[in-house]
C-alpha cells in the first residue's frame, strides 16, 4: 500500500505541475494528431484470405495459421474458425476490400483482430540497484487491422529508499505494430517510444521536483484471450531515461476493439 500511495503522489504531483503540464499539452496535441493520422492514412483498405474449395465453395477471413501439404486453418469475419484439408482446396487468393474511413475507436466491420486497445497496469520496476513499483495509468494503442498503429503511455516508477520516495513520471509515444501470435488468441503488440520524463523526490510529506529529461522506451504488450473485448495484459520494457537503464514488468487488464 504505501508503494501505491506513493506512486499515485508522483502522479499527482506529475499532473500539477504548471510548467511540466504545458510542456504535456504540446507533446499531447503532436501524439493525437500523429495517431489519428496514422489510423486514417492505413484504415483505407482491407486484406482478407480468400479459400476456394474443390466443391465450390469459397471461404474468406484470415488464415491464421498452415501446415505445408497438409491443413490451413482460417478464421471468418464473425469469428468462426474453419480447419481445412489441404485436399479440398482447389486455390488460395487474397481480396483486397476499399472501406470508408474508419473512425477511431471503432473496429473496420471486415476484421476481428481487435488490435486497438487501452489498458491499465501496475507491476515492478527497478533501476538494476532498487526494486519499486511501476504504474501505467494510460496505455493506448490504436491500430489498424494491418497491425500498424500508434501507442500512448502515461505513468510512473516509484522507489523507496531509506524513507525517501524517488520517482519518475514519464508520457512516450510511439509507433507500434501488433500481430496475432497463435491460435489460442494471444496477440503481441511491439512498440519504440520516446518522450519526456520527470524526476521527483518526497520526503517528509514535501515533493521536490527535477529537471526533465528524453526518455525511450522499447517493449512489448502480450494481451491473452484477445478476440474478446476484455484481456489479460503482460507488459515488459525496457526504459532509458538520462542516461540510465530501468526495467519494467507489469500485469494488468486491457479493453480492446
């Protein structure tokens, strides 16, 4: 608990503060525009599998996953998952669907991948000296069902050492790109983020606070049970921020669409 409380003081303070917020502002205004324009520009046309079967039928979804000379399984746009013999499919094509602007937050009605999606999360956080806690109070990727997309984050690391609370509260963004990694509907979402961080040190009931500072961050979100709306989140990644190395983990829920 007194981790937590902690941490929920750097954000607040992180939130309040007059220069720090405006600074916030400008890189919030750029990542907006940067996502929406992102989704916009890759939303315009949808792939899908084609399967012709020797009977005459025809299939059309995603294969999500083939064994060579002998089964292909294809998922359909309302979530049925056909397993199918190489013997009876006389030919596989790819259709390519023009669609109307997607508005962001909705889902093309063509796919069902569901790589959009906000999640809250908290875990563990250390600096390779001090083991904290780490929290992402935002987390959102918006993406198209190509898998590209964009990822803001907003959150904290919180430290505890001799009675002195050290945190860092940070805002990245970022491209991403998500895929579906296996059958049992688990999808990974990799991004690359750069940003601004902000030092803070509480001590006594009093926050000071530092200089901000670049920040990078290189990680990975795994979502688990993902073609449905709510997930299990796994989110490893690895911080720079001034010039030093942190390591988060954290495990938490996500919403997607």
């Amino acid at each position: 608990m007194h981790y937590i409380l902690n941490g929920l003081l750097i954000i607040k303070y992180f939130m309040y503060n007059s220069q720090t917020i405006n600074r916030m502002r400008r890189v919030l205004i750029f990542t907006v525009f940067m996502i929406f324009s992102s989704v916009f520009l890759f939303s315009q046309n949808v792939v899908r599998d084609v399967v012709h079967l020797k009977n005459g039928s025809v299939i059309k979804g995603i294969i999500t996953e083939q064994v060579p000379g002998q089964s292909l399984t294809i998922e359909t746009v309302d979530g049925s998952v056909f397993v199918l013999s190489i013997e009876d499919v006389s030919k596989i094509t790819k259709e390519t669907e023009a669609t109307k602007a997607v508005k962001v937050g909705k889902s093309p009605a063509e796919g069902k991948n569901r790589f959009s999606y906000y999640s809250l999360n908290l875990g563990v956080a250390t600096d390779f000296e001090e083991v904290g806690l780490g929290l992402n109070l935002v987390e959102l990727n918006l993406a198209t069902q190509s898998g590209l997309g964009g990822t803001l984050k907003w959150g904290a690391n919180s430290y505890v050492v001799d009675e002195i609370t050290l945190g860092i509260g940070y805002l990245l963004v970022g491209p991403s790109y998500s895929h579906l990694m296996s059958k049992p509907n688990i999808i990974g979402t990799y991004r690359a983020l750069v940003g601004y961080s902000v030092p803070s040190l509480t001590y006594d009931g009093e926050t000071v606070s530092g200089d901000g500072s670049f920040a990078l961050d290189i990680g990975a979100s795994f979502r688990f049970a993902a073609h449905k709306r709510w997930n299990l989140l796994l989110t490893p990644d690895i911080l720079l921020i001034d010039g030093e190395f942190f390591l988060n983990v954290g495990v938490g829920f996500a919403f997607s669409w």
